[in-house]
C-alpha cells in the first residue's frame, strides 16, 4: 500500500510536573518546566509506526506547530519510527493563543499539500484538554473520522474503527481519506530506542511558516483570566443517616 | 505496565467529563507561586559543555524505561535482596543501553564514552544503589577489555549477547585475601594441553548469583606479578565453579553480591581475553571508566537526595516554622550542592579529555575520591535534616545512606585513589 501517514505531536507540559499559575493569571509558568510530547500523541505515533511495520502505510510524516523546541518533539516521533518531519513555525503571541482552529487549518492545508491519505491524532492535549483538533480537521477537509480509537485496522481499502464511547465501544467502517484520534487503549508506545535515537538524526525536518499554508493563525478567542481550582475544603463526618438527611435539608441541598 | 504510570495514564481518559476550570485539572497545583520556576530536570535547548541533542534524547528514553519498568517495584526488590537481572538487561539490551561505546559488529552503538556518561547520570534515577551498579557492571566494568582485545569469535561467543542482555556478566578479581591490591590475588590458572585448570575463589562478586559468565582475572604464568596475569571468560555453568554463598551487606540489597569457589574448573585457553601475562594491565586500563561511570551515576543520586531533603524539610515544620527555614539548613544544603556541581564539571572535563584519547587516570581518580567522600557528606548531613523519618526503612535517604558508603571501598577505595593521585604528584617516598 502507498498510504502516507501524516500525524500531529504537541509538545506540552510534561504529565508530572507540578502546573503553577502565573503571577499575572494569564496562563501558567512554562518556562524551564519539563516538557514532553502529549501521551496521546505518543500513542498515536506508536500506531503509525505500527501500520507502516505492517505494511499498510509508506511513509510517516510528524508535524508540530510551535517554535524552535517543538523540534525536540517531533525528533522524538522520528525516533519511535516516523519517516520525516514538518516543522510549523509559529512562535510568540501567535503561539500563545494558538488553538485547534488555527491547528486544524493547518493539518487540513498540509493533508492537501502531502497527499495524505490519513491523520492520526491524539483526542485530545493534556495541557487545554480541548479535543477538537481532529474533529475540525475532519469537517474542514471533509473526511470521515473515527475520534477516540481503541482499536484500528485496514479492512479492503477502509478503516474499522472501533471507538470508545460512554455506552461502551462502538465500531464503524468509514472510508479513506480519514482522521482518526488516538484515545488511551490504542496501544502501549514502545521505548525510542538508542540506536533510532541515533538514526532519527538523519532524517529530514523540513520548516514551513502558516502564511506558507494560506492559513492565518489570530485567534477569535481571548483568555481573560486563569487561577488554580478552589482549594477543596474538608468534608464533615457524620453518625447516622438521620445525621445526613438533616445536614444536607439544613444546607437546601434537598 | 507499571501501575504509577497506568493510574496517570486512566486519568487522563477520565478528563473527558469534568467540568469548569480553564486548564488542566488533573495535575497537582502548589499551594502559592512562588517567584522562581523550579528547576524540574530542562532540556530545553540550553548549552551543554559536554551533552547533544542526541544525549537529551537518550536520558529521556532511559527515564521512560527507569519510571515504568524498574522503579516501581525497587521496594521490593530491595526487600527479596535481588533484582532480576536477565529480565531488567533484556529491556535496556533490546533499547541498546547496555552496548553504547561498545562496537557496533557487536551489537553496540560505537559511540564514544560521554554517551556511556550520560547514560550513567540518567540510571541515578533509579531509587536504589544496588540496580545501577548492577547495569553498570554488566556494560562498563566486565565488558571493556574484552570489546578492546578479545578475539572475534570470544567478542561474538560473550560480548554480543552481553550487549544485548541476554546473559549476565559479572566481574572475577577481588578475592577474600586481595581486594586494593590487585597484585596479590592467588587465584591460579594452569595450562594442561589447550585447556586451564582453575583453582581459587573471587569475592564481592556483583550479580554473582546470576551471571552467564565471568570475566575472571587469574595467574597464568609465574612471572612477576604484574606481568603474569590473563582475563579469562570464564562460562559460569562450568563443573567445579561453586556459588558459595550471597553476601549479607549494610547497603546495595537488591543487588546479589556472591562469593565464588573454582576447584579444577577446566576451560578452553582461546578463552583469554587478548594477550595472556597483559591481564594486569587490561584490568587497569578498564579502570579509568569504571571510575567515571560510577562519579556520573552517584551525582544524580546525591542531587536527587538534596531535593528530596528540599521538599521534606519545606513542609516539615518544627517551633512553627519550616525546616528549610532555619539558616544552617538551607545553607548546608548550598554547601552540598555546590560540591556537586563542582564534582560535575569535574567529570564532564575529564569524560571531554578522555574521548579525545588523552589520559585521565588523574583525574578520573581525583573525581572518585571526591564522590564517595561527597556522598557519604550529602547522605548524613541529609539524614540530620530528616530527623526520625530519615532513620526510618521508607525513605530514600536512608537507603541512600547505607548504599553510597560504599563508594569509598569499592572500585578502588579512597587510599588507592590517593595514592595514584600522588604518583602524578611525583610525592610518593622515593626508592
């Protein structure tokens, strides 16, 4: 099969570092913090690379929008397995407020661009949690997709998704071209290896800039403020269930 | 899977349905900003004297495989006083951690020694001195001479499946009568026809219990005692190799330490690494990254022990304040660190020097001495500073305690180090 795999990876906060909100409220402290690639997308990596050992697809391409340091990210997804890498530059106040809107125009323009027969991508970031990248790729190139995949397989020329919903796990059959999202049971990513690690090196990271795309990146969304959650205060334990009844008619929750 | 991991890995799905807050909820927030980030492990593009990119990489690779597959169950390890080693060497063999200066024929990488150190700081992580001696042993101290002057068919028969963790190796020289000096040690080993005849014991043997082979350094000629000696690889399931017993030790439990007999262990003369009689000076050789290896892994520890003592003594409060609040702590604490850094560049210029092809047995020994005199200061003025926890069986500083002492006895204690120190001094009595 000549399929080629275009997946997006976010560099993000890492998963166990200690968030701090910035004395200012208008986002949270990243400088020096540890970064990584999202865990989503990790695993949607890892499929990629899977597919490709299986012969299903050509080429694995990994794109990332940020600036210099994204390259760190997207050298990770070279070293589990990916082909070449697309490099976004976006960087700044662009940076600061880009979102799945902007992403998804770009995933969609370069999708177009590279030819690609499908998008895997992670359901959602750990840093914003918003889970529409993939969906609004999928609308804006109108192309089926199967979002949250805990299982994925290539039957006669179409993808059978199986997908983990509230209600449980619902299978569809949706054509190619698709965007798929990778939800947490997809797969376990493998470990980069040391001597891919060292190969990863040779392969190509081409730089592309979103005017390139004819994709404008301001964006219609403005952060007002942000803070820590409420402080959760102690609970109160009581003797018996009159005790329960009581306190909860006294606060008029019943 | 690791079940920390996979607890951080199934609440991540459950975020889908929880409501409000702006950013991310799952994480832990501190209870005030404080005015400076903490310094979390960055590797964001910042100068490194001695690391690339490819380094960076590395570490983050090997981290992965420490938090998930070694970490989590070091408690337990520590407690059954063994770790598995064929299982733990298969995974950092098969992620080509354990051949990274060794040749690529050889299923190695062929890079040259500051990734071996990078290496080495990134398994300080580990919670435990016993494992990363372990790992250390099987890919720098057994392996050296015989990747440098074994024969192909010795290098394809041991080196190769070393490399790729499927068989253990362990390391034959100290004995119970010879440990700092490596001259005395009477283990023999006979030449009748084209075979050895081995007769002796080894001591302080590192994953004796459960190594493949050995790389054994024996006489083999009566020569003087420098020039009679041969590194021998010495298969570990031979007839007449008794394990005679596992150590007991105050520290480094969840590592088997074993004490070896040979009586008329019979093995094959093309066994001998290199030139037989140039044992004494293989052995040396292997030395210089012996030393290295063991300063880069015991910094990480001591930095992650001092931070540790950060946290503890932050939200520890005695007469209404924090520890950390009380002068002589958080200056002590200064002290240690800057002793650190000043051991680390130490290291990174003599791991700089040495792939350059200079040699650094100066100060590759000056930088043991330091680590294991440091050491043993990090881990008491820490343990103060702990208070009764620190005396306790759960917390990391009390295993590091115990663990480290040994940095300034094994792989050449202190008085060794100094007195090479003084040859290049040129202070030692004259003849």
């Amino acid at each position: 099969m000549s399929a080629r795999v275009l997946v997006g990876v976010k560099r993000v906060i890492d998963y166990a570092v200690k968030i701090r909100v910035k004395p200012d409220h208008t986002g949270v402290v990243t400088d020096g913090v540890k970064h990584s690639m999202n865990p989503f997308c990790e695993i949607a990596v890892e499929e990629a690379v899977r597919l490709k050992e299986k012969k299903l697809v050509k080429e694995i391409v990994a794109v990332s929008c940020g600036p210099q340091q994204v390259q760190e990210t997207i050298r990770t997804a070279l070293a589990m397995g990916a082909d070449r890498g697309i490099h976004v530059e976006v960087s700044g106040k662009d940076y600061e407020t880009l979102g799945p809107l902007q992403v998804s125009k770009i995933m969609a323009a370069l999708a177009k661009k590279e030819e690609a027969d499908l998008i895997i991508l992670g359901k959602q970031a750990i840093d914003d949690d918003c889970n529409q990248t993939g969906q609004m790729t999928a609308a804006l190139l109108d192309w089926p997709q199967g979002t949250f995949a805990s299982e994925l397989t290539l039957e006669g020329g179409k993808l059978k998704v199986v997908r983990e919903v509230d209600g449980g796990l619902e299978t569809i059959m949706i054509n190619m071209p698709a965007v798929v999202t990778a939800d947490l049971r997809l797969n376990t990513p493998r470990y980069a290896t040391l001597p891919n690690i060292m190969k990863a090196k040779k392969k190509k990271i081409a730089n592309v800039k979103p005017a390139d795309l004819g994709v404008d990146v301001t964006s219609r969304l403005e952060v007002l403020n942000v803070d820590e959650p409420a402080q959760r205060l102690a609970g109160v334990k009581v003797e018996t269930v009159e005790d329960l009844v009581g306190k909860l008619k006294e606060s008029g929750r019943i | 899977m690791a079940l920390r991991a996979k607890v951080l890995r199934l609440s991540l799905a459950v975020n889908r349905n929880l409501p409000k807050t702006v950013f991310c909820n799952k994480r832990y927030f501190s209870e005030k900003s404080s005015s400076n980030p903490k310094a979390s492990v960055s590797t964001e593009n910042i100068d490194h004297v001695l690391y690339t990119e490819e380094h960076f990489a590395l570490k983050s690779s090997l981290r992965k495989i420490i938090d998930q597959e070694i970490n989590p169950y070091v408690d337990q390890w520590e407690e059954e006083g063994q770790f598995p080693a064929h299982k733990i060497f298969k995974i950092l063999g098969s992620a080509g951690f354990l051949g990274v200066n060794k040749p690529v024929e050889y299923g190695g990488l062929g890079l040259d020694f500051s990734y071996s150190v990078a290496v080495a700081e990134e398994l300080g992580n580990i919670n435990c001195g016993g494992i990363p001696m372990a790992i250390g042993v099987q890919s720098d101290m057994a392996t050296p001479a015989l990747a440098r002057f074994g024969s192909a068919e010795l290098k394809r028969e041991f080196l190769l499946p070393s490399v790729m963790g499927d068989i253990v190796a362990c390391l034959g020289v100290s004995e119970t009568g010879a440990g700092s000096d490596v001259a005395s040690i009477k283990t023999k080993a006979v030449r009748k026809g084209d075979e050895f005849v081995i007769n002796g014991g080894k001591m302080w043997t590192t994953n004796g219990t459960q190594a493949d082979w050995m790389c054994l350094l024996a006489n083999t000629s009566d020569d003087p005692s420098h020039k009679n000696k041969s590194l021998i690889c010495l298969p570990m399931d031979l007839p007449g190799i008794q394990i005679a017993r596992k150590i007991g030790k105050m520290g480094m439990w969840s590592s088997d330490t074993a004490e070896v007999f040979f009586d008329d262990v019979r093995v094959p003369c093309k066994n001998v690494i290199g030139q037989e009689g140039m044992g004494f000076t293989y052995q040396m050789l292997q030395f210089q990254e012996e030393r290295l290896w063991g300063v880069a892994n015991i910094l990480t520890m001591m930095e992650k022990v001092v931070q540790e003592t950060i946290n503890y003594t932050r939200q520890r409060k005695i007469f209404k304040q924090p520890v950390l609040n009380h002068q002589v702590v958080h200056f002590r604490l200064a002290e240690l660190q800057t002793e650190i850094e000043l051991l680390r560049s130490l290291l990174h210029r003599a791991t700089a020097l040495y792939i350059k092809g200079n040699d650094v047995t100066k100060l590759a020994s000056m930088a043991k001495l330091k680590a294991g005199r440091l050491a043993r200061g990090v881990g008491d003025s820490c343990l103060q500073y702990w208070g009764g926890m620190g005396f306790t069986s759960g917390v990391l500083v009390s295993r590091f305690y115990r663990d480290s002492r040994l940095m300034s006895i094994g792989a050449g204690a202190d008085e060794v180090m100094l007195s090479i120190i003084c040859k290049y001094m040129d202070t030692l009595p004259r003849k």
